[in-house]
C-alpha cells in the first residue's frame, strides 16, 4: 500500500479531517491534501509527528509492514 492511502486510510479510520492532521504538521489543509494526493512529499520530521500524534510507527505508516510495531 502507497504511503499517501495508508496516511488518508488512518485519517479517517480516526475521524481526523485534513486541516485537522495539517496542523498537527504545521501545513493548511491545503498543504496536506497535496501530500495525501501526491503533489508533495511528506518530509521525515513531519512522518516523526505524524507517527507519535497517531502512536504508530513509521513502517506502518509508510506502508512496509501491515502490523504496528
């Protein structure tokens, strides 16, 4: 699984809406709408808030394992 489906999946498993999960990094909803679409890449610091804002890890996250670790 992408890593963009993977964060948009979590998002809304978990009722967040995109300016939500924006602030959360410090981006608009606008900013991180175009990381869920792919028109920007999600940079590592804001995959680490990202990852201890859900309690996730990154491999999940990023898709390179279907189990939270």
């Amino acid at each position: 699984m992408d890593y963009r489906q993977r964060l948009k999946e979590v998002r809304e498993d978990r009722d967040f809406t995109q300016a939500q999960i924006g602030a959360v990094i410090n981006k608009s909803q606008q900013g991180y709408n175009h990381i869920e679409a792919g028109r920007a890449e999600l940079k590592i610091d804001d995959l680490k808030k990202l990852c201890e804002f859900y309690n996730l890890s990154a491999d999940y996250l990023v898709g390179l394992t279907d189990e939270n670790i």
